[in-house]
C-alpha cells in the first residue's frame, strides 16, 4: 500500500478528481482516502513515483 499526503486536497470533488488519476492508471486500485486528514492510501502494483506523478497531472502536490 501506497500512501500519500496531500494537503491541497480540500473537498470531496478534490477527492473523486485523484480518485479518477490513481484508476487511469489502475483501474482494479483500491483508493481509501480521508478527507480530515489529507491522506490517500493505493493499493494497486502501480508504483509510488508513477502514482504520484498521475496526481500531480491532476492538479495537486502529493508528499
């Protein structure tokens, strides 16, 4: 499991937009993620760098 912190992310619509990039790449990954916190976790064989990359693309800062 892959996990990220992105702190840009701010509502539920933020959350379906990196929900969207990480199953462009995966469409089988397992996607949780906690809004309060501004974390995501992936479970998917994609890698980190190229999971982060797909994030980014989609307009925010995973770290």
């Amino acid at each position: 499991m892959t996990e990220f912190q992105i702190n840009d992310m701010t509502c539920s619509h933020c959350a379906s937009t990196i929900t969207k990039a990480v199953h462009s790449l995966d469409q089988a990954a397992k996607v949780e993620i906690d809004l309060a916190a501004k974390r995501v976790r992936v479970e998917s064989p994609v890698g980190p760098l190229k999971l982060a990359e797909a994030i980014r693309l989609a307009g925010f800062t995973p770290a």
